[in-house]
C-alpha cells in the first residue's frame, strides 16, 4: 500500500521509496516490527469469514453450472464460479481494505488521525455513512472478481495436472497442495494489482478529490507516472503472494477432509 500510494516527488527530488525493499527498511527503522503490521486489526478479524464466504461462493458458482454433482467443469465454468466469489467476498473486503489503507498511510505521513482500526471506521461512518465506510467498492469488485476466477481456474487446473496418472485429486500430497496453492495466489495477483493500485490511490484520497471514480485515478497515474504505476508494489505483493495462498490452500484441504471424515456426506 505504501509503495502504491507513496506521492509523486517534486522535480529532481528522489521517491520516497525506491523498491519494495527501501520501504521495508525505511518502515522498520522509522515505526519497527509493529510499522510492517499497521492497520492489520480490520483485515485479521475480516479474513476468516471473508475466506469462509470465497470458498462457498466457488461451491455454489460449480453446482450452478451442473447439472449433477459429478459433472467436471472446463476451465472457463471454474474461472466463472471462482468470480463469483469475488462478488461476495467484495462485501466483507471493502471496508477492512479501506481502514488498512488508510492507517497505512496515516504511519507514512506521521499524521495521527486514527488511533486504530475501530476509531477510524467510526470516523468514517460520522463523516460519510455507511458510503464512506464503503468508498472503493467498485474498484475492489474489478479486482476480486477476475482475480478470483483465475485464483479457482489456475489451482484447479495445476491440481490435474500434478495428480499421477491413475490417482484422484484429493490423494494430492501436501508438498503438491502447496505448490499448486502458491502459483494459483500469483496468477491471482498478477491479475488484481493494476486494480489494487487504482482502489489503495483512490480508498486514501481526500474526498472529493476524484469525482469521476476510477476514471480519475487512472487518467492521473497513466498522466503523471505512466503505465508501470499499474504495478506499483509488484515485488512485495509476489513475495507474499506464494506463502500465503500456498498456505490457505494446504488450509481448505485438510479442513475439508477433517469435516468429510466427522461429517460424511454432509
């Protein structure tokens, strides 16, 4: 988010950051470990249900489109189940994406306006309702929903090709989960962050600033920053991309297998 938000430097002044790196270091020296989790309160206490709904929703978007339980899908009927559940994890994601951003931003700049992720989303909802809690929705709706259906598509696809010939796909071993998990996080990524960088530019905008939405924020960037500005963080998203996603995917399996062996056919 600081990489994607940091201000354009005025002439012959160098950026606040240079890389992914300058930043992780300038962030430790200046506000230390706790600096590299700032704002995180809203996205930890969102995630576990927000993953709970991305998983159901790529459930309920197969069965829409069988006609019995067994039917394989192609590839484009899970990339059209994975986005809709992009769709309802936009619900959950917006406002902790929104709080993070703008606690983020607020530890860059040394302002204190928010004394945490409670009292900025009550700050938020006493100076614009429930739109203000809400502000970038739309954008973070252009992110999840394609990255989603490539995020379901890619993992799906890489689990079949990485199942030994006669062997079912749930027999995957954990190293192959994890492998398969990972890669699905960066297609997904590679994906979502020209959007990332237009909803974190836009969600920390003073009100006001961008009456025409996204429109706005991207004719500013391609204007002033030109088209690389669209991948502004992209080396601290992948860094993070394949641990995490590897990990939540090696999650979803061994839960589904706790619950089909205390709960079979449920």
């Amino acid at each position: 988010v600081r990489l994607q938000t940091q201000p354009k430097p005025q002439p012959g002044q160098p950026p606040l950051y240079s890389g992914t790196f300058d930043c992780f270091r300038k962030t430790l020296v200046g506000e230390g470990v706790r600096g590299l989790y700032r704002g995180m309160a809203a996205p930890i206490i969102g995630v576990t249900p927000m993953f709970a709904v991305c998983f159901f929703g790529f459930g309920l978007g197969k069965r829409l489109q069988q006609t019995k339980p067994d039917d394989i899908l192609t590839y484009p009927q899970l990339f059209a189940a994975g986005m809709l559940s992009g769709v309802f994890t936009t619900v959950i994601m917006a406002p902790g994406e929104r709080i993070k951003c703008l606690l983020q931003i607020q530890a860059a700049t040394g302002e204190t306006k928010y004394s945490g992720s409670l009292d900025c989303a009550k700050q938020l909802y006493r100076e614009a309702g429930i739109r203000g809690v809400y502000k970038g929705t739309v954008l973070t709706l252009m992110r999840d929903v394609p990255a989603s259906g490539m995020y379901f598509m890619t993992y799906e696809w890489l689990k079949n090709i990485l199942t030994p010939e006669g062997k079912s796909v749930s027999d995957l071993s954990v190293p192959r989960i994890l492998f398969a998990g990972g890669l699905a996080g960066i297609f997904n990524w590679a994906v979502a962050i020209p959007p990332d960088v237009l909803k974190s530019r836009f969600q920390t905008a003073p009100p006001g600033k961008y009456p025409n939405g996204f429109r706005d924020v991207l004719r500013e960037l391609i204007r002033e920053e030109g088209v690389a500005s669209l991948y502004k963080g992209f080396t601290a998203v992948m860094i993070r991309a394949f641990p995490a996603n590897a990990a939540c995917f090696l999650g979803f399996e061994v839960a589904m297998k706790f619950l089909n062996w205390i709960v079979p056919g449920l």
